[in-house]
C-alpha cells in the first residue's frame, strides 16, 4: 500500500516524539539488522533509523530504500542522516494500531 501525502504528513508529526532506534553501522545492511527492524516494525509500526558516520556505503536516501524493501515498509521521510520507516502491524489488536487518515473518494 502506497502512502498518500496526507498520510505520511500524519506520520511525520507522530515520528517527531520518537527516538532513533535503528542505526546503520560500518557494517551495513545485514541479515541481523534486517531482522532487528523487521521486528521493530512488528511491535512499533513507525520506527526512525539512523545513518553513523562511520559507514562510508550508505547515505540516508539509500539505506532507507533497501531497509524499506527487505522490511515490506514504507518511507515516511529522510532528513539528513535519519529516517522514518512504516508498516502497519499485524500481531497488534486494531484499536491499538496506528489509524491513518482515509482519504477521500473523487466525486465524478
């Protein structure tokens, strides 16, 4: 599912109160971290991650795009060296997932 503007406005706001939990290394994008995101995904729906300084492979831009692929997310956003990673959870009861704004049917 493919995010609508509004969508990922809505996102943006709710990732300015979370922490980095997710940090790209020198050692890239492996099994493990892949693993560690996929799981956080699981439990938090909207996670940020971060690029370190030390890995000279991965910008910002691009570890986002791979992480979001190996982890069926979406990229809410990218600034700088962080970024913002969603996929609806599906162990979590509905109530307490995050609800996202509907968008509008166009009138004909």
């Amino acid at each position: 599912m493919e995010l609508t503007s509004k969508q990922r406005a809505q996102l943006r706001g709710l990732a300015n109160t979370i922490d980095t939990i997710v940090q790209v290394g020198k050692d890239g994008i492996g099994e493990n971290l892949i693993k560690q995101t996929d799981d956080a995904l699981e439990a938090r729906e909207l996670i940020k991650c971060r690029v370190l300084d030390n890995n000279i492979e991965y910008d910002a831009r691009t570890a986002a795009a791979e992480l979001a692929k190996a982890t069926r997310s979406d990229v809410v956003q990218v600034i700088g060296t962080k970024f913002v990673l969603y996929r609806e959870s599906h162990s979590k009861p509905r109530e307490k997932r995050i609800q996202l704004v509907r968008s509008k049917p166009k009138k004909a």
